[in-house]
C-alpha cells in the first residue's frame, strides 16, 4: 500500500525540498500529493497565463528532480480554493444565495465556482505549467482536481456566484433558486441543482481534455470530498457519470474530525459503484491529532476496501513531529535496506545499476565475454557464473531458450545448453544496431522482447533480426530514425515493466 502526506505549497517555504524528501525516507513515506488550495501570493503570480511564481517553479524542479530519485508517486492536486481569484474575481467566487461572502471565510478564502471563466483559464494553465516541470522528471505524471462540491466549508449551498446564476439564466432563461442541504427538493430547485453538477462535470471534462493536451502520458484524476458534504446530500449533488472515466480517484475524510467509521464505511460501498473499475484509489484520513487508534481503524478501513494508498494531511503539521507510518500500520519499523550493488563476475567491482555493470564489462573486459545472458546484457566469464545470474536475476518455473525454444527446469541446464549449443549470439542484432551504443535502450529492449513478448514473436524476432541488421547498419540516416522510435517506444515500455 503507499502511504502519502500531503504538501500544501503556501506552507512549505521554510522546508526545502531536500528536507521534505529527507522526512519521507525516514518516515517510509512514498507518495506525496503537492496540493494549491489557498494560492497566496507565494505561489499566484497574479498572471493568468502564467499563474505559478517563479520560485515556486523553481521549488517544484527540485521536489520533482528528488521524488524521482526515491522512486515516489507524485500527484499534483489543484483545488478550487483559492484566496487570491476570490478578491480578484468576485462574480466567480462562491457565495450565499443572496451574495453573501461563504461562512467562515469572509476574508475571501472560500471556493470558486466551475462556471468561472478566470478561474478555468487559472486551473488550466497551472495543469499546463505543472507538467511542463513534470515531463522532464517524472516517469509517472499525475493530475488531480481536487475539492469541487456543491457546499462550502460552511455548510451552505455554495454554487451561487454570479457566473453560475447567470449561466443559469441564460441555458434556461429561468431564475436560480436556492437549494436546502436536506429535504425534499421542488422540480425547481432540482433543476438548478443538476445545472451545478453538470457545470461541475464540464469543468473536470475541460480539465482532463487539457491534461491529455499538455501531456498525453500523463493520469488525471479528482477528489470525492466528503468531509464537509453530508452523507445523503453527496449522492445527489456529485457528478458520478464523470468518476467513470477517471485514472484515479482520491476520496477525502478526516478522520481526526469524524469519527463514525460505519458512516463511512456506507459512503465508500456507494462510491465504489460509480467510479471506473480500473481506477487507483486513495484516501484522506487526517491528521496525527486524531490519535492513533482511530488512524489505524480508518487505514483499516482503506485496506479492507481495496484502496490503493492512503495521505496524511498534511506535511505542515506533522513535519516536526518523528512519523513512521508503519507505527499506524501494524507493520515492523524495519531499517531500509542497503543500496543494491552488481558486482563485476570478472574483476568484481561493484556498480549501483545492471546498466552501469554492462557498461564497464564490454569496456574494460572485451576479451573475456564468453557466456552471455540470454535475458539481459550481462555476460559472464564462466558458466557456472551465468547459471547463477539466470537463477537469481531471472526466476522462471520453466526456462526457455530465447534462440531455439527449447525448455529447461532449472537455469544451470538452460546455461549448459546455449554454452554448447548456441555459444555467440545470432549475428547480427536489430535492436543493437539500431540503437548504437545506447545499452539503456538495449536492456530494456531485450527484456521486453525475451520476457513480455509471446515465444512465437521472440523466435520470430531471432529469424528477422539479422538481415533487418544488415540492411540498416550502411544508412546511417535510417539508423538516426529508428534511434528516435526506439527512444521513445523504450521510454513507454520502461514505464509498463517498472509498474
């Protein structure tokens, strides 16, 4: 299960990425949700086209640069709440039915509304401007749209700002009309309440459509947010239709302020219905005030239901305080493991990736390769060295000779077949060819053909690979293109073979 915390961007300047990451490692934390609700003006540059701050641009490079290198998701929330659009542009904001400023945030910290041209011209740019930090650092690149509802955080219908009605108005040529939280709803009042929630859906659409746009690779997402919704009230107002088509989907409940597990246990079996199958879900469960025994009822909960990880909220409050989330899981606190090291068979020197090993074995060894592994680009000095690569490296219940099919029950027989059978390899390789001297593309590759693909393709791939070699190894123009297709087809099969 991963185990977030979340990162509020206004909050975090006086913690540099390097510490953040820092407590995340010690903590066994390996998701982190960068989440811009309250854009001050430490992250809104005030410019819609560009609406992230220069240095929290630099801030986010950093973060990215070192989640990356730990191996952390990243989910990259944008929240409808947003001080500095609500002073900007007060006919978007949402308000009272009769234009009061919402409950408890007079100050103008409240919500925008979906209907808001500013505020979805903000939302997108900042997708935008996101994954253009992203692309260059992230294998995985999430987006998430976090904390549309149809109430406020004080509890009032909120989806009445001036756009919404007018935008009412004009599809309907009818008067809004205020919507109670409970009871029985008037044919008019149900109207209105659908026009919101299809806003609602427009907007997380437009936003989806924008994230493919940007970034074709990347996931989006959205928060169910429960915290300040009633139970009964959520099912009429939330756009289900839209959950259908999500990546993944992040339900919000703090458990350090509700504390009725039965209640939503009952929320999370209706929600489980209307969300895509096949979408990765997380949750919310509060902050460390809650105490432990109610965090560990609500991680409970998150397991028995299938979810796939669960946030602390948020970083800014627990950042001081000595977490491992494994105390919340019942799981042993164990200390991380030493780093990985590949050790030459031939000199035995020590390298920090496969990659890095082959590389010095065909630099400073080109005389000794004798037995090549047959899954990989490693080759091994003897042949009781590459029995025990192939055990070790590449567990199979039946090990196939990737040249001429046959199988073996044991890795050590399958060596002592291709020494004596197939001592080199087949002359001529179309994908080393093809990519130079490229061996990140060339493992990758090869692990993709002898591993993922059926056997019939893999012995076809050994039949065709050759001449295909021949024909392309003179042009060296046509050896440039097939280095840009198999740079990007190794970029997506890297990112399959990893997850």
């Amino acid at each position: 299960m991963w185990n977030g915390i979340t990162l509020a961007l206004d909050k975090t300047r006086s913690q540099t990425p390097t510490q953040i990451v820092a407590y995340m490692k010690t903590n066994r934390f390996n998701m982190l949700r960068i989440y811009t609700g309250w854009m001050n003006s430490s992250v809104y540059s005030g410019d819609l086209n560009n609406p992230m701050t220069t240095s929290t641009q630099t801030f986010l490079a950093d973060l990215l640069t070192q989640c990356e290198r730990e191996g952390f998701l990243v989910v990259f929330s944008i929240a409808d709440q947003s001080n500095k659009l609500y002073d900007q542009f007060p006919d978007e904001a949402q308000r009272g039915f009769n234009g009061a400023a919402s409950s408890g945030y007079t100050d103008g910290g409240g919500y925008m509304c979906p209907s808001g041209l500013n505020f979805r011209t903000c939302t997108a740019n900042l997708i935008r401007k996101y994954l253009e930090i992203a692309k260059p650092r992230l294998t995985i690149r999430w987006v998430s749209v976090d904390e549309m509802q149809f109430v406020n955080a004080g509890g009032s219908p909120s989806f009445y700002s001036a756009t919404m009605k007018a935008a009412f108005t004009a599809a309907t040529g009818k008067q809004p009309v205020s919507v109670p939280q409970s009871g029985t709803w008037t044919a008019a009042q149900q109207e209105y309440a659908d026009f919101c929630r299809n806003m609602m859906q427009d907007y997380y659409l437009e936003m989806q459509a924008v994230t493919a746009g940007a970034d074709p690779d990347a996931r989006f997402g959205a928060l169910i947010d429960a915290y300040w919704v009633e139970g009964a009230y959520i099912d009429r107002t939330q756009p289900y239709t839209h959950y259908q088509t999500l990546n993944n989907v992040c339900f919000e409940w703090f458990a350090s302020q509700t504390t009725s597990l039965t209640e939503m246990q009952n929320r999370i079996t209706t929600w489980k219905t209307k969300i895509a199958a096949g979408s990765r879900k997380y949750y919310i469960y509060g902050r460390l005030s809650a105490g432990a025994t109610l965090m560990r009822s609500a991680i409970q909960l998150a397991k028995d239901n299938g979810f796939d990880g669960v946030f602390i909220y948020e970083w800014y409050d627990i950042y001081n305080t000595p977490f491992d989330v494994r105390d919340l899981t019942g799981e042993p606190v164990m200390p991380p493991p030493p780093p990985q090291k590949w050790a030459c068979p031939i000199c035995g020197a020590l390298f920090d990736s496969e990659v890095l090993l082959a590389i010095h074995i065909s630099t400073d060894h080109p005389s000794t390769l004798q037995y090549p592994c047959p899954f990989c680009t490693l080759v091994f000095a003897t042949e009781a060295e590459l029995g025990a690569h192939i055990t070790a490296a590449h567990p199979s219940p039946v090990y196939v000779c990737p040249t001429c099919g046959a199988q073996f029950p044991t890795a050590a027989e399958l060596a002592a077949h291709i020494a004596s059978v197939h001592p080199t390899p087949p002359s001529g390789c179309f994908i080393a060819t093809a990519c130079g001297t490229s061996n990140v593309h060339l493992s990758t590759l090869r692990r993709f053909r002898d591993r993922a693909l059926p056997l019939p393709l893999v012995h076809a791939y050994y039949r065709t690979s050759p001449p295909l070699a021949d024909r392309i190894r003179p042009h060296a123009n046509v050896k440039k293109v097939f280095r840009k297709v198999i740079e990007w087809l190794t970029f997506q099969l890297k990112k399959n073979l990893t997850l």
